[in-house]
C-alpha cells in the first residue's frame, strides 16, 4: 500500500497561523458547546412535551404529539435548512432579516438541534411518567397536591430516574448529530475534520483522531450520567434491570 | 361529615356506581364491603374526587366537591387517605415523605414538619426507620408509615382503600391495630376492607356493595345479625367460613 | 408565503423523483444488506468463541460512536485507497456508488443490537428444545430461533429503517445526489430555498409518518397474536 503516514502533520502549520491540531481543538469545543447547549435546550423542551402528553387535558396531549410526530419524522438536515433558509422568509420581514442579519447563526444551530432531540427526549419522559402507578398521582393529590404537584414532587422525580439510562444513550448521541450543523456553517469537529481532509489528505490519521474525540466525548457523558445515576438511587428501589453500558 | 347523595358514575356506558346514597357523621366508623368489582374502591375515591362521577352529590364538611368551584387541593388535604398499594414516595426517605405534604401545601415549616412526622411515626411504632427509603420497608411497617402521613395533615375523616389487601397475612394485624386504635380516638373512618374482624370490633355501621350499588346499609349488629339481602348473606358466608 | 410558487416544484419534479429514487435505493439496499451482516454480528457477539466476540463488540461500538457524516466521507475517500491495495489499479467509484456501501456497513452495527436483543428475548429453553430434537447450533438457530427473534424485533426493525431512510439525507456531506441533495442543487441554481427544501420536508414526513403509523399499527397486531 503506497499510502504514506504522517502522523507529525497535525504539528504543520496551517494557512491561518495556527497547527492543525489547534484547528481540532477549536472544532472540538465548538462541538462540546453546540451539543451541551442543544442538550438544555431539548431537556428543557422535551420534558414540558412530556408532561403535557401524559395530562388529562386532550388538547395538550395533541399539542404533544403532533410535536414529536412533526419532529421526528423530518431528517436533521432538512430541519436545519428550514430553520437557516425558510423560516426567515416565512416570518414577518423585520423578525426575517434580524435573523438572517443580527441573530448569531450558532443560535439558530443549537435551536435547531435542541428542538429536533426535544422531540425524542419528549418521548422518553412520557415513557418514564406511563411507567409509574396510577396511584403515585392519587396519592399526591389526596394528600392536597395541585395536579403540577404531584409532577414536581412525586412523578417526574420518579420518571427521570426510570428513563435516565435511555436519556444517557441520548445525551450521547447529541454529540454525533451535532456533526450535522456543520452544514449550516457551525467550524464544529466535523467540519475540521472535512477542512483538514481538503489541505492535508492525510485521511487516515485524522480519520482514527476524530472518531477518537467522538469517543472520548460520549464516554465522558456516559460517566457523567452514571456517576448522577449513583447518586440519585434510591435505596431498596429496584429501577429497570439496564444501567448505562 | 359525609355525605352521598344518589351517586352514579359511568366508565362510557359501562356504568360503575348506581344511586349510591350513604353518609358518615362525625366519629363514627363505616365499614364498606363487597365482592371484588361491586364499586367499593370506585365509591371511596369519588369521596375525595379522586374520580370523578355524573350524577348525585357528595359533600364533605359542608363542602360540595363536584362543584367545579370547589377548591379540591384544599378539601382533599384535610381528608386523610390510605391506599391498597401504599403508595408512598419511593424516592424520598419516610421523613420526606411524612413531610413533604405539610411543607408544600399547608405551608408549615420544614422543622415543624418533621417534627410531627417523627412524633406520628413513633406512634405507628417505626422511629428507628426514620431515615430509610420506602423500599427497605415492609409492606405492613409501609402502610403504618402511610397512615401517619395521611395523619400528619390533621385530617378531619380518614378514608382507607383496602389497606390491608397487598399485605402478606403476618403484617395484616400490625396496620389493623393502628386503625382500631384510630378508631377509639374518635376519628371519622370510611374503610373499604375484607376484614370482618375488624368491622366487628370498631364498626359503627357496615354498608355492603354488589354491582355497583348499596345493597346493605346496617348497624354492625343488624348486619351480622341478620343480612337482608340474600347476596349480602352469601358474601357473608362465604368470607367468614374463608 | 404569498409568493410560493409551486412551478417550480413543477419544473424540477422528475429532478426530485430522480433523488427519491436514489434515496429508496440506498435505503432498500442497506436495509437489506445491513440485517444480513447485522444478524451475522449479533450472532457472532452471542456466540461462546471469544475473538468473535471481541471482533462484533468492536465493530458495533466503533460504529455506534461515531457520527454518520464522517463515516460517509471517510468511506468515500478511504474505499478507493482499500480498493487499490487489493487489485493495484485505480477504481472510481463515485459518491453515489460508495454511499452504498457506506450506509450497509454502518447500519449493520445498529441492526445487530436490535437483532441481538431480539435474540435473547427469545427464552433460553427454545434452544435445549431445538437441541433435545437433535438439531445442531445452527439449526437451532435458523428454525426456532431466529424466526421469533424477527418477529419480536420487527416493528424496532422497521423503524430502524425509517431513521435510515431519513439519514440518507446525509449524503449531502459527498455531494450525491438524493432527495434533498437534488432539493438543494436546485436551489443554488433557482435560488428557491422555500419551495425546495419545505418540498423536501413535507414529503419526507408524508412518507415517515405514515411507515410510523403503519410500524404501530403492526406493533399492536403482532401483540395480539402472541
């Protein structure tokens, strides 16, 4: 094989001054950033969708469901587009060129992909709330609790421990669909890696480096979320029979 | 205390409760019984309108709690209830969850809270397991602790759902003791239980229930006495010789 | 919204059709290829020989980690490189063609754990039952097995396919042209980013939402004749 290895590029520079390992470690905070922020965006959004799904009140219930089937059913990608180049045009002229003009393009990015994940943690957090008894909500409310009551101190701290394992595998793939954005001009890892690719075509190195930092990053968010998962157990409860991997 | 008037309840057009018309004044103890699926359990949720019904009335201390005006977080703190299941809150400790009710919705503070808690649960008789979490309990020692939570509110009435029907038959006595000794002290019971036993040491009246209506509403005496109705004799027959 | 002008959409539609055509290919394809290889996998990583183990845990993590975008371009520029180790000529292949491969090979890592865990819900005596009627392993396997495992796992095996279909949009990270890549090329050249790509994006949940509902209805079904 006449493919030449050169694992001492990334210490080259590059055109702008910096090395290409710098150029990595900006991609890769930018990933960090644009995922973590998604992460709130989606835990925050999907756990409202979640509850209202679980209400007695039909029209919430259908609110909610509409959301995640419209939201789950439309790739990353084209969501992005649509938030980046339709959406502005769609929206009152002034609300448009704001947009386009002064709203920080990464704004629209983590906003895009926080929504898109909403709808998936919305569908877990319902999961979680279903699992419990009919008769934790009775006896929140027997006891004087309003209906958010009873979520706020005895379903949905019940609900996230049940489905904290299936919201660690989602944490975990924010990371890989943040990859998306660099569509939308996010200079996150990918689009480094695609960058790097073009000036070097030293594939192969920075091929096992990236796919390195992937790893790395959800290993990270996988101890992170085990070590909350130590945390909030419940002595004597018996949670699901799966921890995180 | 309590009172039910002409109360019918629909699941779509199955119905579940027809014409139920009862009541239970202060202090007094009624024993609610029946065959499984005769509405008993449905009946003593309507009460705190834990389920809603469509017809009748049903009122408590003086107030009406189908009337949408009514402020049911308010009515359901000062009516104590005990489920089958027990349902404490598996993911506080038993001090949280004796607590927690008082915290948030009668605005005591977190000290006074817990300091009646703890005083109730040395009456149920577990202060040692303060600090433990509901799932390292036993069914019985859970339902006592269920008990002085319903207990810690200062309920005006106290409604139990077949408090002692998840429970392993060793633990029965220990929840039952607490509720006779409940009893003697002057509180207003609705219990909705098997154990005859019980309605016979500190029952007022029995009311007995089949398909969805009150066939027997007696003096305790008058019930094991002499049933009326036929299926109210069988139910009896065939509990007591169980 | 006044301004939607639906002649365009009218003008590119056998564009379009074209890319959907690409884009139901590449997933038949990988759907097809990827529970082969998968069921493979998941057999290999349930199987008591150890470095057969190791090869299909391996397999499956390092895929399940890494983001589909890299996986497309880096099978696009790293297969010519294989492909010319083996034979010593320089093959072309072409985006279009290596997607292909790229998405058989990836969906392969998830198809095995759905088709992993659809194995092992199927309960341990099936295979002393299969055994003690004299069959061997892979008998067992093929004839009492295996068939409930898919039974159980077709409705997640079906959606799995429809996230496939949806990532196939991915491609765009090569430049080939399916659905939305045909959307988009007509875009830079109309300049109609509205019609294009809300075409797009109606169409896709057209189609996913109605495999979704279709995946529930089957769901519920099989769940009566167990």
């Amino acid at each position: 094989m006449n493919y030449h290895w050169d694992w001492m590029f990334f210490f080259q520079e590059t055109d702008d001054g910096l090395k290409y390992y710098d150029w990595i470690l900006s991609g890769l905070g930018w990933t960090t950033f644009v995922s973590l922020a998604s992460l709130v965006v989606a835990l925050i959004l999907g756990s409202v969708l979640g509850v209202m799904r679980t209400t007695p009140k039909r029209w919430l219930v259908g609110l909610g469901d509409a959301y995640v089937d419209l939201f789950r059913n439309v790739p990353l990608i084209v969501q992005l587009f649509m938030w980046f180049f339709v959406v502005p045009e769609l929206v009152p002229e002034n609300i448009g060129l704001w947009m386009k003009q002064d709203l920080p393009y990464f704004v629209i990015a983590i906003v895009g992909l926080g929504l898109y994940t909403a709808a998936r943690i919305a569908e877990q957090v319902k999961a979680g709330i279903n699992s419990l008894s009919r008769g934790q909500r009775f006896a929140g409310l027997a006891l004087g609790f309003t209906e958010w009551q009873t979520y706020r101190y005895v379903r949905l701290p019940m609900a996230y421990r049940i489905v904290l394992p299936a919201l660690t595998s989602e944490a975990m793939n924010i990371f890989k669909n943040s990859a998306v954005t660099y569509a939308v001009g996010i200079l996150e890892l990918y689009f480094q890696y695609k960058q790097i690719i073009e000036k070097t075509s030293q594939v192969l190195e920075i091929t096992i480096v990236v796919t390195l930092c992937y790893f790395v990053l959800a290993f990270v968010m996988n101890r992170i979320l085990a070590f909350v998962e130590a945390r909030t157990r419940v002595p004597g409860l018996i949670v699901g029979t799966k921890g995180s991997k | 205390m309590i009172e039910i008037n002409n109360v019918s309840k629909w699941y779509g057009s199955f119905q579940v409760l027809t014409d139920c018309t009862t009541q239970v004044s202060k202090s007094e103890v009624v024993v609610v019984c029946g065959p499984s699926g005769s509405g008993k359990s449905t009946l003593i949720k309507c009460v705190n309108a834990l389920e809603p019904f469509q017809q009748g009335s049903i009122v408590v201390n003086g107030i009406a709690v189908q009337d949408p005006k009514t402020d049911l977080p308010k009515l359901r703190a000062k009516v104590g209830m005990v489920f089958q299941n027990f349902e404490l809150f598996p993911h506080m400790t038993i001090t949280d969850n004796l607590a927690i009710a008082q915290i948030k919705v009668l605005g005591r503070s977190r000290d006074e809270a817990v300091d009646k808690g703890l005083k109730l649960l040395d009456r149920v008789g577990l202060k040692a397991q303060a600090a433990k979490f509901p799932g390292q309990l036993s069914g019985g020692q859970q339902q006592r602790v269920a008990i002085a939570r319903a207990l810690a509110m200062d309920p005006i009435c106290m409604l139990f759902d077949e408090p002692t029907s998840a429970l392993d038959p060793e633990m029965i006595n220990e929840v039952l003791d607490v509720m006779v000794q409940l009893a003697h002290e002057g509180m207003t019971m609705m219990c909705v239980t098997h154990e005859m036993g019980f309605a016979r040491k500190v029952a007022n009246r029995v009311i007995f229930m089949d398909r969805g209506a009150i066939v027997e509403d007696a003096a305790k005496e008058d019930f094991f006495g002499q049933p009326r109705s036929e299926r109210a004799q069988a139910f009896l027959a065939k509990i007591l010789n169980h | 919204m006044s301004d939607f002008d639906f002649s365009v959409i009218v003008q590119n539609w056998a564009f379009l059709a074209e890319g959907l055509r690409y884009t139901l290919q590449v997933t038949v394809t990988a759907m097809i290829g990827g529970i082969l290889i998968g069921t493979v996998l998941a057999l290999m990583r349930l199987s008591s020989i150890t470095p057969l183990q190791w090869f299909a845990a391996g397999y499956v993590n390092i895929f399940r980690s890494v983001p589909l975008v890299q996986v497309i371009l880096a099978f696009y520029l790293i297969l010519p490189l294989v492909l010319q180790m083996i034979t010593g000529k320089q093959i072309p292949i072409g985006a279009a063609n290596s997607a292909y491969f790229t998405f058989t090979i990836f969906e392969a890592a998830y198809y095995s754990e759905i088709m992993r865990s659809g194995i092992q819900s199927v309960p341990r005596g099936q295979v002393g039952a299969g055994y003690a009627l004299g069959f061997t392993y892979g008998q067992a396997m093929r004839y009492v097995v295996l068939p409930q495992a898919f039974r159980n796992m077709l409705p997640v095996l079906l959606t799995q396919t429809i996230i496939l279909f949806q990532d196939v949009s991915l491609v765009y990270a090569i430049g080939a042209t399916d659905f939305f890549g045909a959307a988009d090329k007509i875009t830079q050249r109309d300049l109609r980013p509205v019609e294009m790509y809300t075409t797009v994006a109606v169409v896709y949940f057209i189609i996913c939402f109605t495999l979704s509902r279709l995946v529930k209805w089957l769901q519920s079904h099989i769940a009566i004749i167990r």
